[in-house]
C-alpha cells in the first residue's frame, strides 16, 4: 500500500502502475523500431559517405523510418505510460493524469462531489481484485482509486484515505449491485 500512495498534508497522490506484461508488451515494437531506424541509419551513412546514392534509396529511407515511427512510438507510450490521482483536500480538488513520456492528459473534477470511498470484488471466483473506488451519488461517475488482489490492503487504504479527507468507507464486498444500477 505505501507504494500506491503518498500523503503530503492534505494532498493525497495515489499510482496506478501499468502491469507488467503492458511494459513487456512494449518491448517487441521498441526492437522492431529500432531495428528499422538502424537500418535507415546504416543506409543514410552508406549514401553519404560516398558509397551510393541518396536519390535511389529515398524511397526505402523514407518508408523505413516511417514504419520505425509508426512501430516505435505506441511502443514508447506502452513503455512510459503511467496513471495517477491527486485528492486535494484544501483545493477540494481530484486531479486524474494519464502520463505517457512528456504528454500528461489531465482531468478535474470537483472533491464536494464525491461523499465516500467504497471497496468493492469483481465477482471472478478465481481471481478477486478488490477495488477502492472514490463515490458520489447517482449520476456521478465513481473514480477507480487502485485495485489490489487482497481485502485487507484495500481495507488498509480505504480506511487512509477516509481518515485524511474525513469521508467514510463503505465495504460492498459480496453484495448484489442495486436493482437501480442493473437497468
């Protein structure tokens, strides 16, 4: 849980941390980029240094660096990109900023809104995640906090973050959703 969150007064910062077969998934395109830009590089270094021409190989220097482009640069967003809430308890703010490289795609919402925290299972017999949700009432989105495979660690935060924004935590593990939200 210390690793999810970091409280510094009345801000609250929680990481949601890509998994890791998501950076895995980013290793394949960054050595096919790679792969491909050498080869540009090579070529370029070849043409002038004397030993071909640039005119007749723009075509594939071109189509080359643009495949390395168009491989290379999801694989770099794979690598990089990283999710995090700030809860602003004095600003009555939450912050939500995906991060991916220098590009950070943030979004506010107002703290007021919400009015306390739930932990709730994904009724997957055989694997359970639990996830710490941020709630308002109905018509407001709930904000997936973090999700964690054990109750405990999210009982443990749940109860740290009611504790420092002062909102209770309700615990919907093994309940039915309401008939309201089934429609």
């Amino acid at each position: 849980m210390t690793s999810a969150m970091t409280v510094d007064g009345g801000i609250v910062r929680i990481d949601r941390p890509m998994p890791w077969f998501g950076r895995l998934l980013s290793l394949p395109l960054l050595a096919a980029s790679a792969y491909l830009l050498w080869n540009v590089a090579l070529g370029l270094r070849q043409d002038f240094s004397g030993f071909g021409r640039l005119a007749d190989d723009l075509v594939p220097v071109l189509v080359f660096t643009g495949l390395g482009l168009l491989i290379g640069i999801p694989g770099l967003i794979l690598l990089t990109f990283r999710t995090f809430v700030v809860l602003n308890e004095t600003l009555r703010q939450i912050v939500i900023t995906r991060q991916f490289g220098p590009l950070n795609i943030s979004r506010s919402r107002d703290l007021a809104d919400y009015h306390f925290i739930s932990i709730t299972d994904d009724y997957d017999p055989a694997l359970t995640t639990y996830d710490v949700n941020l709630c308002g009432n109905k018509g407001i989105e709930p904000i997936t906090l973090v999700s964690f495979t054990k109750r405990a660690e999210a009982d443990e935060l749940a109860s740290e973050i009611g504790r420092v924004l002062n909102l209770p935590a309700r615990d919907y593990v093994g309940t039915e959703p309401d008939d309201d939200d089934a429609r």
